[in-house]
C-alpha cells in the first residue's frame, strides 16, 4: 500500500539502468573513499568515513549481483517494491 502512495517507478528505469546505475554509483563511492583518506585530518573520521562509504560499496555492490541473479533465475527484480522491467524476463 504504501508504494501505491509513491508513485510508479519512471519508464526509462529499467534492470539495465539499475545495474549500471549501482556500478557507477560503486564508483564514486570507491573515488570518495580513497579521496577521504587524504582530505581528512583526524583519525576519527577517516575510520568513520572509510566505514560508512565502504558499507555503501558493499551494498551497492551486492545489490548488483542481486539484480544479475535474479535476470538470468526469475523475473522478480525489484526496486522500492516495484518490479523493473527488461533483462531476460518475458514481459
């Protein structure tokens, strides 16, 4: 019920735009992280960083690997609960 209040997904979001948005999206978190172990002055902070922005490349990672398997095992690729259409699946 409460995706129904959001809205439906954009038409041009499609499970090829998803996974090369999460690749990219790696990325810039990879460029950040390296980036922040130089910018940042405090041990402190470079630990609190290199954890939050290493967790989000993980995540985004791992979210394309699900995005894969689910192409080539089923068709339920989801996104906010909402099924993105393309890849292998018959639609």
């Amino acid at each position: 019920m409460l995706v129904t209040l959001l809205g439906d997904l954009p038409s041009w979001l499609n499970l090829d735009v998803a996974r090369n948005a999460a690749v990219g999206l790696a990325v810039a978190g990879t460029i950040l992280l390296v980036s922040s172990m130089f910018l940042l002055r405090t041990i402190a902070l470079r630990v609190v960083s290199i954890v939050i922005l290493g967790c989000a490349v993980v995540g985004l990672l791992h979210y394309r690997s699900v995005l894969d398997h689910c192409d080539t095992h089923s068709c339920a690729c989801t996104l906010f609960g909402q099924e993105l259409k393309g890849g292998g699946c018959k639609q």
